[in-house]
C-alpha cells in the first residue's frame, strides 16, 4: 500500500456504506444522509473566512483520506498506548473507561451502583445499538451551518456517550480515550470522525476526561495531512453541574478539527478546561450556549505550541437569556516557530439582561519565531450587563529567567517553571481527580520535547 | 552561498508591462517585464499577502492589487503605503531567449 | 467639566436638537455638476481647476478601480449598499474664489458660518482658518507670522497650483487610490481639503482649523489633505464638520494623509456632528517616522453611517502614535469607529483609548488593529475600549485583532461594556441634579480623557452637544 490511491472516505457512498455495515435504523441513516446534503451545500471554508483567517487548509486534501473504522472490534485486552496506562493512575477513582484505539475499543466496566441507577457510559456504537431511543434526539437536537460539523454528522464512526439520568451524581470522573494511527504506511492520510455526547439529566453532576490523540505509525509515509473532526456535544439539563476536562495530543500528520458545544440550561453549570498540546494544524471551536436564566459557565483554555504547530481556537459564548454568567480564561505559550490565532466572541442577546461575561485571553511568546494573534470581540444587545474582555501579548520576564538561571536552574528548566507557572491558575482550577498533576506532567514533556 | 539560478521562463512569455507568476524551489516568483528590463520579486504583499503578480505594473513599481501598495521591483522597497515592510527580491538574468531566476 | 458649568447650560430641549447647525440655506451656486459618477463629470472637475495632466489621470485611474472593487464586506453592510452613488451630486462650486477676508465671502455663506461661529472662534483662538462649503474652500487665512515662518497652510486646489512639485511627490503615498472603495471614489473626485506643510524646527502653537460644510442635498463632499511635518515640526489641526437635515442622504468621504518625518509632532483633532442623513466614510492614515508622535483625537456625534478607522503606521525607531476616540450614537446612528496601529520598527509605541455611548436605539462598534511586525522588538501597545448602553434597544459591538509577529513585545488591551451606575445617578439625585442633568454630568465624565485633549472652547462645545443629545432621553 505504498502508492497514493484514491479513496472515498468524504463522499455519500460512505455515509450509505457506514449506515448499513453498522446496520443501523432507518432515521439514523435519514439523519446522516440530511447531514451529508447540508455539507455538500456549504461553502468550503478559505483561509480568507474571518473564523478561519491563517489556517491552512489548504493544506488539507480531503480527497485521499482512508477512514479509520473506529471501535469496529471490542477487545477488553487491546493495547492501550504506555502513556494512557500512566494517565489512568492519575484518575483512580474513575467511574468507568472508554477507549477507543484505533479499530479496537475497550469497553468501559461501569460501578454496579451506577449501572443501578441508570448511568451509561460506552462507545457511541454500543449506545446506538442498545440505546437508540434514548440517544436519538441527542442526535439532531444541536444544528449546525459548519461545514466540518455537517460533515462529522454524516460520517461520524466511533466516539463516546455519557449518560447521566436526573438526579443521580457521580463522584469521580469517566475517561474516554480516541487514539489512533495517523500514517498507515501508504502517502495518504487517514481520518477519523469521533463523535461525543455527555447528556446530563436535572440536577445530576458528573465530571468527563475526553482524551483525543494520535502518534505516527512505524512505517511513516504519509504525504498528506491526516484528518481528526472530532464533534462534542453536552447538554446539561436545568440544576445539572458537568465538569470537562479535554486533551489534545496530535501528532504533526494531523489537521485536527474539533466543536465543543454546550449547551446548558436554567441554573446548570458547566465548567471545562481544554488543554491543546499538538497537531500541525488545530482549528478548534468551543461554543456555550446559555440558555435559560441562571446557566453558569467557565471555560480555561491551555495552548503549548511547537515547531511548524498552528493553533486556532475560537470560542464563542452565548447568552440567550437573562441572568446569566460567563467567563473565559484561555492561555496560549507558543515555543519555536508555533502560531496561534484566538478569537473570541461574546454575544449578548436584547433579552439577556443582568448577563454577566468575562474573557480573558494571554499569550506568552517563548520563540523568536512565534506568532499569537488575539481577536476577542463583544456583541451587546442588552444593556443591563457588565461584560469585559481582556488580551496580552509578551515574551518571557527577562528578569525572571535570569533570576531562575542565577539559582541554578538550566535554561530548560527554568523556561518549564516560567510556562508552568503561567498555566498554574488554569491548572489549579481544575478540581476533577488528580487531573491537574497528570497536566503538568504532560505539559513538561510537551516542553522538553519527549 | 551563491544561490543556484533556475530557468523559470523564455523572454517572450513575460511581455513588456506584464507579470507573470512562476513557482521557483517552492516559493511564487512574480517576473515583471518593465520597459524590456527583467525583474524578479516575491508574489506576496507585505501588507496583508495579497497576490503581487495579479497586480499592475505602474513605472518600475508593482502595485498589489487588493489595496494598492506598490513596490520598487527593482530593490522591493515600498514606494506607496499601505505595505510598510519591502518585498523580497531576486537575481534575475536573461540568458539568450531565456529567464533564469536565483532563488 | 464642574458641575456649575453644566447647571449654567439649558437642557430645556427634549430630544435631539441640532437646530444650530441643521438650517439649510437656499442654493445659488456657480457650477452644480449633474447628478452621478462619470469620466465626464470627473474631467470637468479637473478642467474646471485647470490641473495638470498627471492629476487628471490619477483621477481617472481612480475612478476605474472605483467602478471595479467591491463593497466592503464586513461593518453596516445593509446601510453602506443602500448607498445610490447615481443619485448624488459629485462637485458644487459655490464661489468663485477662495477669499481671505470674512468680508469679502459670498454673503449667504459668510452668514452661515457667522451661524456656526467660525469667525469668532478664529478671532479668539485659531493660527489659521479654512471653510469649505460643499466642494471647495470659499475662506482661508491665516497668520502673517506664521506665513513668514514658512508654514504652508492652503486650500488642496490652491496647494495643488502653487507647489505641485511636492503634492505630487507625496499625494497617495499614504493612501492610494486602491486601498478601499471609499478612497479611490475620494481620489477620483476629490475637491478641497486642506494641505499643511510646517518646516524643520518650526512649532505651530496655535491650531490650525478647518471646517467643512454640507449644504445641498444629496451632495457629497470629498475633500481631500494632506499634512507633512518636516523634522522636529510641531503642528495641531483641527477639523469639524456640519450639514443640513434633509429627508435624503448625503455622503461624506474623505481622505486624509499625515507624514510625521523624524522627531516631529502632528496632533489631528476631529469633532464630527454631521446631520443623520450623511454617510462619513473616511479614510485617515498617517506614517510616524523615527522620534516622531502622531495623534488622532476623534469625535464622532453626527452623521447616519460614520466607518471610520484612524491609523498610524510607526515606521521609524521609537514613533509614538495614539488615538483618542469618543462616539456618541442616538436613534438611526451607527457609528463605527476604531483605529489601527502597526508597528514596523523597533521600540515604537502605541495607545488607542476609545470611548462610546448608546442610547435610543443606536449602535457603536469599536474595530481596531494593532499589529507588530516581526524584527520590532520593544513594541509596546495598550489599548482600552469602554461601552456604555443607555438603553436596552441600543448596541454595542467590539472587534480588536492583534496580530503580534515579534516575541519581545508588550501588547495589552482591554474592553469593558456595561449601563450607567445606578449608585453614582442616585447619589447624584439625591445631590438635587434631575436624571438628565446627572446621566450628562456621568457621560461627560466618562468623555472627560477624551474632552481634557480639547482646546477649551471645543471642550464647552462638545459637552453643550453632549447635554442636548442626553435631554429627555433616560427614563
């Protein structure tokens, strides 16, 4: 399989191919097929679109991606990757474990007290198959005009589904994992269409660590850029506190796209932390939708960028009703030649007053070639609101280095206490399980380039 | 390090007052014929990167035609704003019939 | 502004009233040009000022990018396509000539700017005084030390006569007739405008003021200067800008182009009430040079539709530029306003300070740009826009970019957007102020960094607007 081929993955034949290899009903495949005819009538994206200004997708040839048949083959004994073994002792008293390894998935063993009281936690395709009415509104219930989502509707073939019923909460958190290979030895890429939806009921509280990675395979021949469009959609009922911890670990075949959109309603809270450590191209989109009086939520955004990575987050607060909070955090250090590109908006419907919405975003630049563009706008509606948005732009405290190295510290390390340090207040608000410890361990390999 | 001439085009390809755009070891060339003198520059605008070789050629500049910065073809330096910043440019030769460019 | 002050002043007036500068007078002009754009109107324009050829070409290459670049895409779409450029009147000569003495302007229009206080205001505080009405200046003076100096300050169309040599040298290197849709149709019909030249050394310490006047309807006005500060030059100009209330719309589309050379000063002050049927599409860029400073001080309280975007270009070693911006946008008002900062050299610095207010329905955007280009270490930048909505039909929108290409660099900005305090009017009340009286004393606070940069007897004028835009307009 050394010669470039044409493949399929992107077109209708494979939404039909997907529908019925998975034999799934008759109003899934009527969903993926609509899905599919939206995405034909959207617009590709350009680089000269202001949500997609520097990221080169041009760069992302979608006619020669070989899909990856996610979780096709359940196997309580496939190889998990060495790292992930090391992030489960972080998180041992989790409530249960997805992961998806490329073709294999390991389904999760869930706490007989929870399966009592009517949590699921399993791959999206066992859910399907043992949950499908309870699933199917979940399913079409978030619209979307965005090109790469209509197109993870259409094609999506693994992923995860959380389910917590009302009133139930869960102590520790669930972990699901989606790693694959991005090069399988032949110049095209592959792709993978994970799908993920956590559904919380009234008053419920659970926490979910999403973990989305890859690594090159041995023989690495890949020519053009892999594809990852993951899609996560929460909905979290009135009462109902979800915390979400996500982590990004592409490898650098891979054009990763992802949506996170929650959608919270009245006096539920989500709380979520999204933490990007590679890809050659990420695009990640982090939309909140405050729906009913009284939604809360509070987004922390991590970005460690390296060479030739090119990050582009754009999140997107939304404040459909009043008495409503928002606040955004999201921090960006860039090594090398590493680029990112965050824009932010907070929109303000004229019914949401007594809206409250914050944003923040600080970019630390460690590379002399580094590049942070910053772009936090404000759409105010109402007038009874107190938003704000805030953004910085600088290098590393000379001063601080220079203390750092004075006490002995090699250069590397001190630049690891100084990025650290700039994520620490992130970090620190992250109350799921030992998550945070695992983070920093992750963020010094990042720096030390493991 | 002297940088290795390719041959990107024949003279008569490149008529006078026209721009022609090639793709030299990677990068975009746009070769500019004013008053039958040879030049070579970078296709890309300092200002916003638009595309210099779509633009026209006014005099020995080069005007880029999204929002009319023009450039010295000869040395790149900016002889109208919005650009601030000089474009690259690049040696040039006729060789016989031929356009030879050193990226 | 003391609180005595403000008391001084009436507030008798409910709603807007703009009956000081909204009267119209009775049209009697030398030359109207036919309504619409075409090479024949933008010849005559040329011909009739007897310009050289090379002017006459740009105007027509202009007027064919013009015909050719799309609208923008992006700020009020709806209200800039419904823009009839078929149904406007391109160039008004309203006088023969430009005259030096208030005396000797046409009667009809000297009573105008009696109306509006110009002469006065020359008398008491101004180095020199340019009107335009409609297309062309019809008065100029200025002050006989500062002329034997060697200060140039000229009408465009004179300048354009009498020192050719160097507008031609500088004329569109700042903005060329491409950059946008707006300067190129400004380029190819431009008429009057003001053109500043202030040799090495010399310090102008009283401002310069032009005042620009839209009288007939359906006009538009573009007028065109052109400021150069040689070396260690400092000079201030002023701008204002008022027009008739007409039910049809008018449009406004200047360019403006400074060129600050080494360790020179310009200050460019604007106070733009123009009457809500006027489209103000502006283009106003500057380039600072090493040492040098460049201020943009602009207020926008008039106008339907202002898009307007003052930048500075710090192209030499330690420029300095900022802009001070305040928009005040009523019922069917959409001011978007902003500033753009790029920085092309090391340690140059920038502020942007940006203010605006909302009520009855209006909308205000900030959209502003700093970008820092790579190899320019020790940019600093800080940028600070605040919001305030009167009212929940109103709006507020903020869009900043940064772009930052250089590692060692200090970029911060800040945006805030919230209603008037509660606590500060009621404590204000319960001082014995009415509701409007306080919301005016709050809002002129908040103006305050902006007015504090006004010569005084602007600063008394802005807040008296500031007044009359607040009566009768909470509660």
């Amino acid at each position: 399989m050394s010669e470039s081929k044409s493949v399929n993955t992107i077109a209708r034949e494979r939404v039909d191919n997907l529908a019925s290899q998975n034999g799934e009903p008759e109003w899934l495949k009527e969903l993926r097929v609509s899905s599919w005819e939206a995405y034909l009538q959207t617009p590709m994206p350009t680089g000269r679109d202001e949500d997609w200004r520097k990221t080169q997708i041009e760069s992302l040839d979608l006619s020669n991606l070989n899909a990856i048949d996610l979780s096709t083959k359940s196997d309580v004994k496939a190889k998990l990757p060495q790292w992930f073994e090391t992030a489960l002792t972080f998180f041992d008293n989790h409530s249960g474990v997805v992961a998806e390894v490329g073709q294999a998935s390991v389904p999760a063993k869930l706490p007989a007290e929870l399966v009592a009281k009517g949590v699921i936690f399993c791959t999206l395709k066992e859910a399907l198959r043992d949950h499908a009415e309870l699933i199917r509104p979940y399913l079409s219930l978030i619209d979307s005009d965005q090109k790469f989502v209509l197109m993870n509707k259409a094609l999506f073939n693994g992923g995860t589904f959380l389910y917590v019923p009302a009133n139930v909460e869960v102590e520790g958190p669930f972990v699901s994992l989606t790693h694959f290979t991005s090069s399988n030895g032949s110049p095209n890429g592959v792709a993978i269409f994970p799908r993920l939806i956590a559904v919380l009921g009234n008053h419920s509280k659970a926490s979910l660590v999403n973990i989305l990675s890859s690594e090159a395979g041995k023989e690495n021949k890949t020519t053009l850029r892999s594809l990852a469009n993951a899609l996560v959609e929460v909905h979290v009922a009135p009462g109902a506190k979800f915390e979400y911890l996500e982590v990004q670990r592409f490898d650098s075949n891979v054009f990763a796209i992802t949506r996170t959109h929650n959608q919270v309603e009245q006096d539920a809270s989500v709380k979520s932390l999204t933490v990007a450590l590679g890809g050659s191209q990420v695009k990640g989109d982090i939309v909140t939708v405050l729906n009913a009086h009284g939604a809360t939520s509070d987004l922390q955004g991590i970005v460690l960028g390296d060479t030739d990575e090119h990050y582009s987050f754009n999140t997107i607060q939304k404040h459909n009703a009043p008495d409503t909070t928002s606040n955004i955090n999201f921090r960006v250090a860039l090594k090398s030649n590493a680029q990112s590109i965050y824009q932010g908006i907070i929109e303000v419907a004229k019914i949401a007053q007594k809206t409250a919405a914050f944003q923040s975003n600080k970019n630390l630049l460690l590379g002399s070639e580094a590049r942070a563009d910053s772009i936090p706008k404000l759409e105010i509606l109402a007038d009874d609101v107190k938003c704000s948005h805030g953004a910085t732009v600088g290098p590393v405290d000379r001063e601080q280095i220079f203390y750092l190295q004075s006490r002995g510290l090699s250069a590397p390390e001190a630049e690891e206490l100084i990025v650290t340090g700039f994520f620490r207040q992130i970090l620190e608000a992250c109350t799921i399980g030992r998550a945070k410890e695992w983070v920093y361990d992750v963020l010094a390999e990042k720096i030390h380039g493991v | 390090m002297s940088a290795e001439f390719s041959k990107v085009a024949s003279k008569a390809d490149v008529p006078e007052g026209h721009v022609k755009v090639y793709t030299v070891e990677k990068k975009r060339i746009a070769v500019c014929n004013v008053a039958g003198k040879f030049f070579a520059v970078a296709d890309l605008c300092t200002h916003d990167g638009g595309p210099l070789g779509e633009g026209e050629l006014v005099e020995n500049t080069i005007e880029c035609p999204r929002h009319g910065a023009r450039f010295d073809v000869a040395t790149g330096a900016v002889v109208c704003m919005p650009a601030v910043i000089p474009i690259a440019t690049y040696p040039c030769e006729e060789r016989g019939d031929d356009l030879w460019v050193a990226v | 502004m003391s609180a005595e002050l403000i008391q001084d002043q009436s507030i008798g007036n409910i709603g807007n009233d703009y009956s000081q500068y909204g009267f119209q007078d009775k049209e009697d002009y030398i030359f109207k040009s036919g309504r619409g754009l075409t090479e024949e109107i933008v010849r005559k324009i040329s011909s009739m000022k007897n310009e050289p050829e090379w002017m006459l070409k740009y105007r027509l290459r202009a007027l064919s990018i013009f015909l050719k670049k799309p609208m923008p895409k992006w700020g009020n779409c709806g209200l800039l396509d419904s823009i009839d450029f078929e149904n406007i009147f391109y160039f008004v000569r309203s006088s023969e000539r430009s005259e030096k003495n208030w005396d000797d302007v046409p009667e009809g229009i000297k009573q105008t700017f009696d109306r509006l206080g110009i002469p006065e205001a020359e008398r008491k505080f101004l180095a020199g005084v340019t009107a335009q009405y409609e297309s062309e200046v019809v008065y100029h003076s200025i002050r006989e030390d500062l002329l034997a100096q060697g200060v140039i300050f000229l009408d465009m169309d004179t300048a354009l006569r009498e020192h050719e040599d160097i507008i031609r040298k500088h004329f569109g290197t700042v903005i060329p007739a491409a950059d946008n849709k707006f300067s190129a149709l400004n380029s190819a019909v431009w008429s009057g405008g003001s053109f500043v030249w202030v040799p090495e050394g010399i310090r102008v310490e009283i401002p310069l003021q032009a005042y620009f006047r839209i009288n007939a309807e359906n006009m538009g006005q573009f007028e065109r200067t052109l400021i150069i500060a040689e070396p260690g030059s400092y000079v201030h100009y002023i701008e204002g800008c008022t027009a008739p209330t007409y039910s049809t719309d008018s449009l406004h589309s200047a360019v403006v182009e400074l060129i600050a050379k080494p360790g020179s000063h310009i200050r460019y002050t604007t106070i733009q009430n123009w009457s809500k049927n006027v489209y103000n599409l502006v283009t106003k860029r500057a380039v600072a040079h090493a040492d040098s400073k460049v201020e943009w001080v602009d207020g926008n309280l008039g106008s339907k539709l202002t898009m307007k975007y003052p930048a500075i270009h710090l192209v030499g070693e330690r420029a300095h530029g900022e802009v001070l911006s305040i928009a005040f946008a009523g019922e069917d008002q959409h001011q978007d306003a902003g500033a753009k900062m790029v920085h092309a050299a090391p340690n140059t610095t920038s502020m942007i300070v940006s203010k605006s207010i909302s009520k009855n329905g209006g909308r205000t955007s900030y959209r502003g740009l700093v970008k820092v280009h790579p190899n320019c270490p020790g940019s600093k930048s800080n940028v600070k826009c605040d919001a305030l909505l009167l009212d929940e039909k109103s709006r507020s929108d903020t869009y900043p970019t940064m772009e930052i290409d250089e590692k060692d660099v200090t970029i911060e900005h800040e945006a805030t957007v919230s209603k008037v305090g509660e606590e500060q009017l009621f404590y204000l009340m319960s001082r014995g102020l009415t509701q409007d009286e306080a919301t005016a004393m709050i809002i002129n606070g908040f103006f305050e960094p902006f007015t504090k940069e006004l010569p005084l007897e602007y600063a008394v004028e802005l807040n008296r607007l500031i007044q009359l835009e607040m009566s009768g307009s909470v509660g």
